[in-house]
C-alpha cells in the first residue's frame, strides 16, 4: 500500500491547526500541541511558505497563518510542496525514463494508476479534513 510521508502528514496537521485557530501560530505551539518534532515542522513550514501557502510573521507576536483558504489547498499542493518525489513509478516520474520502457507490460497501467491518484488527492481540500 503505497502511504503519504510524516512530512506530508504533519504538513496537514500544522495547516490544520492553522486553519482551525484563524490566527498567527508558532512552529513551537503547533509542535508542542500536536507532538511533531519543533525541527522537522519548522522546515515543513518553511516549505509549505515557499510554496505560497501559508505566510510568516516577525517579531513577539510572530508566527505562521494561512494565506489560502482551506477550500483551495489540496492534497496534491501539499504533497507536491513538501515531497521532491510523488510518483508511483520512475516512467510516470516527468523528467525520468526507464530502461524497460520499449517492452515494458505495465507502463500503461501505471500511467492509469497514477492519474486516479492525482484525481484522489486533488478532491481532498484542507476544508475537507477539519
């Protein structure tokens, strides 16, 4: 069974905490709220602020918020901000090639397999999940 990864998993928990409390949260606060490892959050939010959907704050009362309401954030944005690899298979990897490729029998099924998943995790929204 193929399994989404701790980053990708307590991106959703920070962005969740986020959404319910609507206003600036610390990575220190969300960690601590929702047992995550303050290190590897800090650099999941760093990502997830790359990608555009959450912004920071400076200063006393400095932390993280939503930019995106959490109807526009799917699961496809999520796993693509905080994972460099999503495919199923390196021949549905863009960029990849397989050595198989001219006689491979399961490049079209994994081609199918992949797009029902993208379709999956692009109809679960970050509203979805509170």
């Amino acid at each position: 069974m193929l399994r989404l990864s701790k980053r990708v998993e307590y991106g959703l928990v920070a962005l969740q905490h986020l959404a319910r409390r609507g206003g600036v949260s610390t990575v220190r606060e969300m960690s601590d709220d929702n047992g995550i490892s303050y290190d590897l959050l800090a650099k999941i939010m760093q990502d997830l602020k790359r990608d555009g959907m959450i912004c920071s704050h400076q200063g006393v009362r400095g932390g993280y918020t939503l930019i995106l309401a959490p109807q526009e954030i799917t699961l496809t944005r999520v796993v693509n901000a905080l994972e460099k690899e999503n495919s199923i298979t390196s021949c549905t990897s863009a960029g990849e090639g397989c050595t198989r490729e001219p006689d491979c029998s399961i490049k079209d099924s994994m081609h199918i397999l992949q797009g029902t998943m993208e379709q999956a995790l692009n109809s679960v929204t970050l509203a979805k999940l509170l």
